[in-house]
C-alpha cells in the first residue's frame, strides 16, 4: 500500500473513514520474518540466536511482558533466558548478572525489564549492558548510533511505529511530522527515525504552547503522552496518518475497565488518513520488533549478513 499526501486529503474529503493501520497483522508478518530467517542462523552459527529477559521484584505488568516476551522467542525458534531476582537484589547483584550475560557466547540480546526497583540506578544498569547486546537500544552508544545514523540498535516502539508508517506511506522524505512526547524510549528516537527518512521534524511535550495548532500542520502525527483521547479529531490534519502509543486504562460502562489509546479514534478516523487503534496497532510491533532485533544482533555477533526483510525502508536520506 502506498498513498501520496493528495491521495490521503483527498480520501478524507470525500468522507471515507481513515484506513485502519493493522499492527497485529504487520507484526504477525515481521514475526513470521524472523521465524523463516532462524534455521539458515543455526545452520550457520550451529546454535540459535538467544535473549536473555531480566526481571527484579514481582511487578504483575512487567512478569505479564516478560512471559509473553519469552513466549514470543520460542515461538521464533530462539533460546529464551529468563533470569528472575528477588525484588531486594542489590544493584551489585544485578550489575554481576549483566557482564556474565554479556560474556555468554550463547546470549545475543539483553533485556533488562523496566522499571526496576526504586533503590537500583537504571541507568548504571543500561550503561552496563554491552551495546552490541542491547537490543533494547537504550544504552547511550546505541543513542549516539541513532543520532548519528550509524548501524546500531533502535528502541522497539518507535521502530515499530516506523515499519507502520513506511508500509501506510512509502517513502516518508519531505513530510511534515509532528511527534508529542518526548520521552528516551518513544518520543526521541521517533523524532530521529523521522528525521533520517527526511521529514521536517517537531516534538511537542508539556510545555508546548498552541499544541493542537502545531498537530493540526503534521502530515504524520505520532502520538507518546499517556492522557486518554487526548488528541482530538480538530487536532488533526485531514488525511494525516496517525499513530497513537498511548496505552491508558480508564473505566468501562460495565463497571470494568477498558484500554484507550492517546487519540480520541472515533473522532480521529473521520479526519485521519491511516490510524491505528489502540489495542492492535503499535503494541504487537513493540515485541516484533525485539524479536528482530535479536536476530539482527545474532547475524551481527556472528558475522552473518542479517536476512532480508527486516530492515526499515531505506536508509538513504540518512545523513
Ligand atoms: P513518558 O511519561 O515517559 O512521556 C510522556 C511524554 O508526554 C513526556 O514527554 C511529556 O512531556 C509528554 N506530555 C505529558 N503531558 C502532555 C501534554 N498535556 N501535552 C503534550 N505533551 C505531554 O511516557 P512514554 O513515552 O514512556 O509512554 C507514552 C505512552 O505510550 C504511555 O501511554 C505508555 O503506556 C505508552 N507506551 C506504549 C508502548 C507500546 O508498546 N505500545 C511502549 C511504550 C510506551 P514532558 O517531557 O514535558 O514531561
């Protein structure tokens, strides 16, 4: 699927509701990428690409990603490790685990799961991973990597809200993207990923004045706050492709509770161009996308050229 801007613009005019961006169904593809790419692996480096998924203390939501995580290597044909402390681990034991996974031949990429207990600095702990292991690409060398545009490894979400938009859009060069938030995980490396496709670039935050005058201007919104249906459908340019992170749990009409994204979809789909929905958009993509980059990180550890189909698009307006 491939659409110009005036394609977008003029699809909304016409009243058509924005097309729905399917990020389980691109992510199931990517997953099933990585699953065809293992065994030529194996039989290459005779042994499977391995992810190692650390965990401290007993966080309900971080022992649901960590299992499905784990769960999702398997499915792929890699080794999982899952390496559990107990929630009083000091920050020496958790910095011993780290080295003697990065000195393990059989471990690729190194996960450690965020947030950590208050008493444990993250960011010694990041700083300790080695960058060709951090497949979360969180450690500041995989940072510069992406600020400079040099090979490395890009933080899941925004990766994944890539892959969405290059296969909604295409070539992504000249488009006006606006990008709220600003955080080290989604919202800055967002900005780089779209910067080095050769949009124009700005990030919104908290203290962004006229913020819905700014979005309203963005061919490409992507959206990383954490407020429910913040954005409006008036926040939107006609036919823009709009891509919400947000995952925020508010109460149901049943009494229970349901999941919302950042963007108010009803409003949003009968303005946007492309919208995905919240759950079934970026979600899926994040753990997809850690799957291939542990096996980019596998290739790479063992000299092997990474298969195709897993890269991003082009690279070439990359400076
Ligand atoms: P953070 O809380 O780290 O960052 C939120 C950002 O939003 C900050 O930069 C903040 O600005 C900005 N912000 C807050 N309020 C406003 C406002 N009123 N107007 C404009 N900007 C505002 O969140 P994350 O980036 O970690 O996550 C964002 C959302 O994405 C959350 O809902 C999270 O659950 C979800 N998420 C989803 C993932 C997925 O896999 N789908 C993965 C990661 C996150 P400032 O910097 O000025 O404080």
């Amino acid at each position: 699927m491939n659409h110009s801007s005036n394609e977008l613009a003029t699809q909304s005019a016409l009243g058509n509701l924005a097309l729905r961006i399917d990020g389980a169904a691109r992510a199931a593809s990517l997953r099933d990428t990585v699953a065809a790419a293992v065994p030529a692996f194996v039989a290459a480096a005779e042994r499977p690409p391995g992810l190692a998924v650390v965990l401290v203390g007993e966080d309900p939501a971080s022992e649901v990603y960590v299992r499905s995580k784990g769960k999702a290597t398997r499915e792929s044909g890699m080794l999982s490790v899952e390496h559990r402390l107990a929630g009083d681990a000091s920050r020496q034991d958790v910095l011993t685990l780290v080295r003697r996974l990065n000195a393990d031949p059989a471990i690729d990429g190194i996960l450690v799961q965020l947030p950590l207990p208050a008493h444990i600095d993250e960011a010694a702990i990041i700083a300790a991973i080695d960058p060709d292991k951090d497949v979360d690409g969180f450690h500041v060398v995989n940072v510069g990597r992406l600020a400079l545009g040099q090979d490395g490894f890009v933080p899941c979400t925004p990766l994944g809200c890539l892959i969405l938009l290059q296969q909604a859009l295409g070539d992504l060069a000249g488009r006006d993207a606006v990008v709220v938030g600003r955080s080290n995980i989604v919202g800055k490396p967002m900005a780089q990923l779209l910067l080095q496709q050769g949009c124009t670039v700005t990030v919104a935050h908290s203290r962004t004045r006229a913020l819905a005058e700014m979005t309203r201007r963005a061919d490409i919104l992507v959206v990383a706050v954490g407020r429910p249906e913040m954005i409006r459908g008036d926040w939107i340019k006609p036919g823009a492709a709009v891509i919400d992170v947000g995952i925020n749990r508010v109460p149901a009409a049943d009494g229970r509770t349901r999941l919302v994204g950042d963007v108010a979809f009803e409003e949003a789909r009968e303005v946007a161009g492309f919208l995905t929905p919240v759950p079934g958009g970026v979600g899926p993509m994040t753990i997809a996308c850690l799957l291939r980059n542990t096996l980019v990180a596998a290739c790479r550890r063992a000299s092997l050229p990474p298969p195709p189909g897993l890269a991003p698009g082009s690279g070439k307006h990359q400076r």
